[in-house]
C-alpha cells in the first residue's frame, strides 16, 4: 500500500482577511475531498492572508495509481480555484 501525498502552496492576491481565506479554504478542501478519495486539510501559513497551503494524500495499492491520483490532485485544484498555484511538492510514502 501506497499513500501518495500532494503539498500545493496556492497565492489568492484578492484576499485581504482571514475570514475571506477561510472560506475559500473551507470551499475548495470541501470540493476536494467530494470529489476525489483523498483526505485534505491546510496545514500551513493559516494567519497569512493571501497564501493557502494545503495537504491532500490517498491511498492506492501501486505507483501508477499513485501517481495518477496526485495528477488528478492538482488538476482539480487548478480547474477549481482562482487561486495561483505557486508550488508542488509530491511524494509517495
């Protein structure tokens, strides 16, 4: 067994609270994890306005499905959210 993790650092220029930043989180975590099986959470830089980092990880039983559902990852987020995507950081554990 195989748990693919995706770390995706994401910049919003047009958020200027905390509270317009947890919504966009909550959102975008809550689309994540209806669409796709994974467990998704933000685990970094919380009181920073404009920049969102989240953690997303799934399981899959070889390296190829693996690897296809972390594509599947950071394809979703890109198609739903305005947010830049800044960074990636894949693994697989």
């Amino acid at each position: 067994m195989m748990l693919p993790t995706v770390t995706l650092k994401l910049y919003a220029p047009w958020v200027h609270s905390l509270k317009e930043k947890r919504s966009l989180a909550k959102s975008l975590l809550a689309k994540i994890q209806n669409r796709l099986p994974v467990a998704a959470a933000e685990i970094e830089a919380q009181d920073i306005h404009q920049t969102l980092v989240l953690g997303i990880v799934g399981i899959a039983l070889e390296r190829g499905q693996a690897d296809r559902l972390m594509d599947q990852v950071i394809r979703f987020v890109e198609e739903n959210t305005e947010a830049q995507l800044l960074e990636v950081e894949r693994e697989i554990r």
